[in-house]
C-alpha cells in the first residue's frame, strides 16, 4: 500500500523540529517527484550513482543527509555538470529527494553525535557542543579506558579506519563528538573539558593549536561519521508507515 509523500515530508520535519535550524540548505523535500511512495532508499550523500541504484530498487523516495546544497551553485545558480545530470536522473524518473542536514546531526534520540556516543559506550551525556552550525554532545565514561582501546573501538563501531593525533590523554574519560567537517571546533570542545574530540575531518591549521592545547583528536572519516543518523530515520519512518525503506551504502571509497 502506497503512503503519501507529504505525510512522510511532514513526519520527518516535525520529528527533526527542521523549524529550529538555520542551515546550509533546505531541510524536507528538495526535489519533488511522485507523491504516492511506496518503496524508500536512503543515503548518506545523493549522487547519480545513489539514484541508479533507488532506480534498479524501484524506489519513489530518496531520502539523505547530504541533499542540495545551494552554495554547491555559487551565488548566481547556473545547474550543469554532474548537478544537472543528477537531477535529470531524479526528474525523470519520477523520484523524490529529501535532505536532512542539521536536524539529523542534533537530533537527541536518533542523530549522528548522539548514535556514536551510545554505540560507544559514553552513555552519560554531560554537555552539548555548538559552534556555529556545527552542533555536537559531550558523553563521559564511569571510568576511563585506554586511549589505544579507545580508538579501536571506534574503528569497529564505527566501521573506519581513523586518523588520530594523540596530543592528550592516554586515558579516555570525556569525549567531544561532532560529525562530518567539524574539527575547528576544537576549542569548544577543549573548553568543557574533554580529554578527546571526535570528528570526521582534520584542517591543516587546526593540527598544532590541537597539539600545544593537549587534546586528543580523532578523524572517524566524514561518511562514516554521518551513517547513524539516516539510517536510524529510515527505520523509524518504516516502523511508522509500514513502508519499505533500504539504507544504500555508498561510502567515500566505492
């Protein structure tokens, strides 16, 4: 049975508070195809090669975290190149796309930074972390573990390998996480005194203040920083609407 594609839209909105965020983009539908859904994939990042795959799937809806960005347009928006192409896929075949870019970073039960710090095992949560629009949770250990051990358990939870600049700690007590691109926020981090900062990137000119300051900084990979969170709202969403929804792993390496 088929679901209407606003009522998806609009759960997803409402659950997100999309209303509270100002974003790099427009957070709901983006693209508007069929409004009769009956088949969902998901998706960290669209790409021509994420809609092919909705298309051999026979999905309606494409729903990401990395949607339309309108700045990827520059300030007078001329669509062509591989943007045009990737729209042309989505239009003609009938295929909606919905992005969800900081709401799904933030959420406090089903978001990126969120996930990490359960599948961890930072279960309590002590802070949260806003630096611009970058927006992130604090989580603590009862009792500390080895940052070797750390880090381990991060490339299995997280299924990476990771870059880590061990400038802090060698125990692991409290950890700043912020997915994606989100280092330069180190020092909101270091300020409510976490011993490690978990991200998804590392800029050049962050690496010696990290350094002088002391502080653990670990790079999980953009993509495998941002799985959590889409793939938690597709279930939900087919939980809720009994449709079928299909997370489609396309990582930075495929």
């Amino acid at each position: 049975m088929s679901v209407s594609r606003d009522k998806i839209v609009s759960f997803c909105s409402d659950y997100l508070k999309v209303e509270n965020f100002r974003d790099y983009c427009h957070n709901g539908l983006q693209v508007s195809g069929t409004d009769k859904i009956n088949k969902i994939v998901t998706g960290v990042t669209i790409s021509k090669k994420l809609t092919e795959s909705a298309i051999q799937k026979k999905a309606d809806m494409i729903i990401v975290h990395h949607g339309v960005f309108m700045r990827s347009f520059g300030e007078f928006p001329v669509i062509d190149g591989y943007w045009r192409e990737r729209l042309k896929l989505l239009l003609n075949n009938d295929i909606s796309l919905c992005g969800f870019h900081l709401p799904l970073d933030a959420h406090p039960l089903i978001g990126n930074n969120i996930s990490i710090l359960k599948v961890l095992g930072l279960l309590k949560v002590c802070g949260i972390l806003e630096e611009g629009q970058q927006i992130g949770f604090v989580g603590e250990y009862k009792k500390a573990v080895a940052r070797d051990k750390f880090i381990e358990l991060v490339d299995k939870k997280l299924e990476t390998k990771s870059v880590a600049l061990n400038f802090g700690s060698k125990q692991i007590k409290k950890v700043g996480v912020i997915s994606g691109s989100a280092s330069s926020a180190w020092s909101a981090v270091l300020e409510l005194g976490c011993d490690t900062f978990l991200t998804g990137d590392l800029r050049e000119d962050i690496v010696r203040p990290v350094d002088e300051s002391g502080l653990n900084i670990i790079n999980a990979g953009h993509y495998n920083s941002e799985r959590f969170g889409i793939i938690n709202l597709g279930k939900l969403i087919q939980k809720k609407f009994k449709v079928s929804v299909e997370f489609v792993e396309i990582s930075c390496s495929v």
